[in-house]
C-alpha cells in the first residue's frame, strides 16, 4: 500500500495588512477547508502560524471549530511549530522553547489535541534543532528532499522517514517529494496519480508538503484549484484509487512502519531558498549551473543557507541583532515584554526570495515596532533622563559602534561608517524612523522576467519601464551622512547614485567621544580628509556633535573647516533618511531657502526639521525594484533628504551649520 502524506502550510506575516489576511482566508483557507470536508475519506496534515490562529480567534472563530472537528475526527493532523513562525534555529534557546510551548499550549487548549510535529519555517534546519525539537516533545518534523541528497541519499531511498540526532537525543524525520511539490496543483491531478503509482506494490510514504496559500492564494490558483475544480478532482480520484493508495497523517506513518534508518543532514533550507542567500553575482550563477546540470549532479549542487541573509543584506542583519539584544533584555527583565518579541521574531521581514520579504516596509517595520515594545516593557520603570551608551561591535565587521538608549529613544551610530545613524527608534510611537533599506543589486535586475511561483520554470511578469527606475546605492542609507557634491550635481543624479563625490567621508571613519549634557548626551565625531575641488586636493577637517535628547529629539552641530593652503568651494550636504508610510509624506524635488519643514506621517506621526541656515532642499523617493509572488514591482522604502551649503571657504575659515529633528 502506498501512503499518501498530504501536508499544508499556512501562514501570514506579522504586520501583514488586514485585507490580505481577509483575502487569503476567502480564496485559499476557507474553500481548502470546504473542499477537504466532502471527502472524508481523505486524511490532510495541516500547520497553520499562530498569526493566523489570533486572526481566526478575532475574526473567525467559527472556522476553528471546523478546524476541531476535522482533528476530532481524524481526517486533519495539526503540526506545532514556533508560534509566530520564527526561524528557530536563528533564536536563543529560551525563545526556542517558549515559541514551540505557546503553539503546543494553544493546539492543546483550542482543539483538544497534543501536536507530536513540528513545522520547521521556510524548512531551515540546523543540526542542533533535532535536540532542540526533542526537548520541546516533539516526535517529527518535516524537511525537503534536498536536504537528503545533500546528505548522499538518493531519491529511490526516500519512501518513509529517517532518524536523527544530536547531544543522543533522536527525531524523526520525513521527506518532501519535490516532484510531488511541483506537481500539485500546477499538474492535472491524474499527473499526480500517475507519480504515486510507480510506486504501487511498494511499502512507501510519500509526501507533498508545501504553502497553503499555492491554493488559492497565489496567482491565478483560486480560479484553477476551485472554480476549475483542480482540488475537488484530486481528492477524489485519490478515494477512486483506494485499493493502493492511501492518505495518512504523518502520526498514523510514525506508528504503522519503522525507520529507514539514521541520517545526518546539513544546514540547509529548500534549493530555491539555497539559491536567494547567495549575494546576486554568485545566486545567478549557481541557478544557471542548476539549469545546465545534468539530473544526477544537482543533488550536490548547493548555495548558500539562511544566515547568508544576514551578510547580504546588511539591514538584515542589524534587525536580527537588534532581536538578539532585545531578547536579552526580556530575559533579563523576568519575561516583560515577550509576547512583542516573539512577534518580532517572525521570519519573513528578516529575508528575500521569491516574497518581498525584507523589501516590504510595513513588515519590515512591524518587527521594529514589536522590538521596541520588548524593550520598553523590559525597562519599564527606567528614569526619563538615563542615557545608556555601549560601545561594541554590533554588526560583526571588526569595527565598534555606538548603542545609546534613553527610555524614550534609541540612537545607533556608526563611527566607522562615516559617523552614521543608521537607527532612530522613538518610543513613544514604537517607531524606528530610519528603517529604510538601501537599493542593491539582485540576481533577477538583468534577466528578461523575473520568476514567478505560478509554477516552476514558468516567467512572471516584469513590466519592462520598471527596468528605468533600477539604481544601486553605494552605501548603505542612514542619517548624518556628509556629502560634498560636486558643482553640476543634479538632484536626478543624486537620486540615482550617479553623481560625483568631491570628499572622503561618507564611508571612513570618525573619531569620537561622548560628554553628558542637560538635557542629554552629547556625541562628538570628527575627521581630517580630503575633497576635490576641480584637480585640487584640499585638506578638510569635519566635526559634528550629535546630541541626543531625553524626549527623542537630536540635533547635529557641524563645522567644516578648510585645512589646505587656499581656498576651496564646497557644497556640504549632509543626508537624512527616514522611512515614512507613503511616499505623499514627503515630495520628492528642489527647495530653495528653506529654514523649516515638517513632515505629517498619517501612520508615525509628524516629523520637524530646523536648519540654522536657509538651505537648499533636496528630496526624492527611496524605491526599489524587487521580485513579488505576481513578478516585478516598485517600492516605496523611505525618503531621502538632503540640505546642502555652498560656500567657498578661505584656508583656516570654517563654515558653521546646525539641524534640529524633533517628533512632533
């Protein structure tokens, strides 16, 4: 008898907008359910994220007793997994364990039943997690084949599950059938049939385990998994064909067949995911060797793996320390403020594949404003005034930054990078105001059409004027920036990073010190360089206090001091970023003579910028070209602002400018 594991994985991100979770329940989660209901007969495993089970519980609820039904009655397994869908391997133990007991306690309590599985998110696996899993009571989990091939496996092998272990403690663990995976629903469902037959007259288990949302949810699947009856056809000729085929829960194959044997498998993810966690240059190359390679060899074909994310995108990686902090803090605080860092711990702003993932502002930003909230309610009863300054390298690139934190604010600066804050958090609001991300080169930029998961291999689209707003930034976009520009710089080359820079400041490093003022701390950063002006170096010294204030406000003093033996024309500018709602907040264009402006955020609220000076304000849209689930599409990420000095400065003179940014 072949047995059948049909597995599916539901899930919406934290921050996720409350049409989307809407749509996806009438187009994929609701008629899946349906359906599955008119055939009994037929056994399904299903995961849902804990996201989905709190939306269901405000705005469905009757769905979850349907869903207890189903499990009372034997025809669905609910796996466990993190609550709200974390990468566990990434997380400290504490909040392993506490997001696999908040999923198995809500199973428990809601539908009555204990979840001896686990859902692994995006399948990341890491040795460790089998004694991880293991320790939480979980009995199994399930991973893609790939991850047995990379193992030496070969796919004939793969009809039930394995054992593995770590530290002497096992988990079991099964196989997905990527032919199946890609097979259903894109294949008429006899295509299916006719896959699981040639395993007819074999004692095997084969499973299909892929995103709910590929029914229903994905482009043009409603129509063909529903209304052209894709689903209905194939559950029923799986109840035509019952003489050797058979449907069952990962449970029910755990207790009627033994182990295959034991494995040991490396870090690994799907091969897709493998791919998108390779920097552009070196993931095309791989998805071109894939495409050449000959079927025997792609099994040792492998990419990079999920914390490859962290080096490839720098705002990656500061959101994952940012949660390791910020976890530490929880811990240390008694547990106050878990339940927002456990949602800030969802995975999918934390990366990028075929989703938009860190690309998407309001998940991405949805972690930091649930980071913030952990960290307020770790240190809730803190004085106003306390200013905290640590001094480590944060990023992990050999270099010190600078972590300060009021009880209203954070402010992270980057000496070794130009002197930049690259984080503003406020509060108050639960807001990080610089949480934009840069423009960077991705794989698909130079192909014809980006791929689509319509179905494999097949193109989506990519509208070809989206090819005019791709530009590159070369460095990575943060506040406090200083930018000399040249005299024919336009605000269109500014925009596009084509433009000459006439100094050496924006990515070398500052000098500094901290001073306690008033009404905060003061942050004193300096540097002797050099600008161009035409085919004369001309020594310049730059000095600017930061002082950051109790409230969240900060200000920046700068003198520019001309150190060279004549005189030299500078255009000083230095750049603010900050990642607004929409991009109507702030227009992009030329201002001249401006002292003050205010940007009104319906989202974050308003910002106030003050200058000592009139200056001349450049704005433009921080936008990206980035691959979505329907193709192509452009994003808004932030605005970039820049208020420029000209001035020409006699050998000694310095040119004296100040800003005030202030919530408001």
């Amino acid at each position: 008898m072949v047995k059948f594991i049909f597995a599916v994985h539901n899930h919406q991100p934290v921050g996720n907008f409350d049409n989307v979770m809407e749509e996806a329940f009438n187009l994929s989660y609701l008629p899946f359910t349906e359906t599955l209901r008119r055939h009994p007969g037929v056994k399904v495993s299903m995961h849902f994220s804990g996201i989905l089970y709190d939306w269901f519980e405000k705005n469905r609820p009757w769905y979850l007793d349907i869903l207890r039904g189903l499990s009372a009655s034997g025809q669905v397994e609910l796996l466990g997994g993190g609550y709200y869908e974390p990468i566990l391997a990434i997380l400290p133990a504490g909040d392993q364990a506490s997001q696999l007991a908040k999923m198995r306690d809500y199973i428990v309590h809601r539908f009555g039943v204990s979840p001896r599985g686990v859902w692994l998110a995006e399948r990341v696996w890491e040795p460790q997690m089998a004694a991880v899993l293991a320790r939480a009571g979980a009995a199994y989990t399930v991973l893609d084949d790939s991850h047995f091939f990379s193992a030496g496996l070969e796919a004939k092998e793969l009809t039930g599950y394995f054992t593995t272990e770590f530290e002497g403690r096992h988990l079991s663990v099964f196989p997905i059938d990527h032919e199946l995976r890609y097979l259903m629903p894109f294949a008429d469902p006899e295509r299916t049939i006719d896959y699981l037959r040639t395993f007819e007259g074999r004692d095997a288990a084969l499973v299909m385990a892929d995103d709910g949302e590929k029914f229903g949810l994905w482009p043009k699947t409603h129509d063909l998994v529903y209304k052209r009856g894709w689903l209905d056809r194939m559950l029923t000729l799986i109840e035509a064909n019952c003489g050797w085929l058979q449907t069952a829960g990962f449970s029910q194959c755990l207790e009627s067949a033994g182990s295959k044997g034991l494995v040991y498998l490396p870090t690994a993810s799907y091969h897709e995911l493998s791919q998108w966690a390779l920097p552009g240059g070196s993931s095309q190359l791989l998805a071109d060797l894939w495409k050449n390679a000959h079927q025997e060899a792609r099994p040792f074909l492998r990419g990079g793996y999920f914390r490859n994310f962290f080096s490839k995108y720098p705002e990656s990686n500061s959101v994952y320390r940012k949660m390791l902090k910020v976890s530490a803090q929880v811990s240390a605080a008694g547990g106050a403020g878990s339940e927002s860092l456990w949602k800030a711990q969802c995975n999918c702003g934390y990366w990028h594949g075929v989703f938009g993932g860190i690309y998407l502002p309001h998940i991405r930003k949805a972690i930091f404003s649930n980071l913030i909230e952990a960290a307020r309610a770790a240190a809730a009863g803190g004085s106003d005034g306390n200013f905290e300054l640590k001094e480590e390298d944060w990023d992990a690139d050999g270099r010190p930054e600078l972590l300060i934190e009021t009880k209203n604010a954070g402010f992270y600066l980057a000496p070794a990078k130009g002197g930049g804050l690259w984080e503003w958090d406020y509060a108050p609001r639960s807001v990080n105001f610089s949480a934009v991300i840069s423009r960077r080169p991705e794989s698909y930029h130079g192909s014809d059409g980006a791929e689509s998961i319509v179905g494999p291999n097949k193109a989506g689209r990519r509208e070809g004027e989206l090819k005019k707003h791709i530009f590159y930034d070369w460095h990575r976009r943060m506040n406090l920036l200083d930018h000399f520009l040249h005299p024919e710089t336009r605000l269109e080359d500014f925009k596009k990073a084509a433009y000459g820079e006439q100094g050496d400041f924006v990515l070398t490093e500052y000098d500094w010190k901290a001073a306690r003022e008033a009404d905060g701390l003061k942050v004193s950063l300096s540097r002797n360089g050099s600008l161009w002006d035409g085919d004369r170096k001309t020594a310049v010294r730059v000095e600017k206090d930061v002082k950051l204030r109790a409230d969240g406000s900060w200000a920046a003093d700068y003198r520019v001091t001309n150190r060279g033996a004549g005189p030299a024309r500078i255009w000083f500018a230095p750049e603010l970023a900050f990642s607004f709602s929409n991009a109507s907040v702030c227009h992009g264009g030329e201002r001249k003579e401006v002292s003050c402006v205010r940007f009104d955020d319906p989202v974050w609220g308003g910002l106030e910028l003050e200058f000592s000076q009139p200056v001349l304000l450049w704005a433009f849209e921080l936008e990206t070209v980035s691959r979505s689930e329907e193709g192509m599409e452009k994003t808004y990420q932030g605005s970039v602002i820049l208020p420029g000095v000209k001035k020409e400065l006699n050998p000694g003179e310095t040119l004296e400018f100040s800003m005030e940014v202030r919530p408001v």
